[in-house]
C-alpha cells in the first residue's frame, strides 16, 4: 500500500476519532467539528513529532 494512502486513511480516521472525543464537550455540531478540527491538527502535531523522535532514536541506536 503507498504511504500516500496509508497517511490519507489515518487522516481520516483520526479526525472521525477527533469528532467522537470533541462530541462528548459540546452541545451543537458546528462547535463540535470546530473543536474537532482543532484536535485534529493538534493530535497530528504530535503523532509528527512522535515519528520524528522514534525515527531519530532509530538512527542514534541502530545507525543509518
């Protein structure tokens, strides 16, 4: 499977996971696919940072 694809179907589900823990704060939909969003970005900072740490520790520990 490409990574392309691989990143756009966990794009998806992550957002859909964003707008089911987002949903249980907020009363409307527009506020809660807005804070979803907003979760979403955050929660792919991290999982970019996430990779980048466990890809730089791969290459101190195991080498290149």
């Amino acid at each position: 499977m490409p990574l392309l694809f691989r990143l756009a179907i966990y794009a998806i589900v992550l957002f859909l996971i964003a707008v089911v823990v987002d949903g249980q704060h907020h009363s409307t939909a527009q506020a809660t696919l807005r804070g979803a969003a907003r979760r979403w970005v955050r929660w792919g900072i991290w999982t970019l940072v996430l990779v980048v740490v466990m890809e730089t520790l791969g290459i101190v520990f195991i080498g290149w």
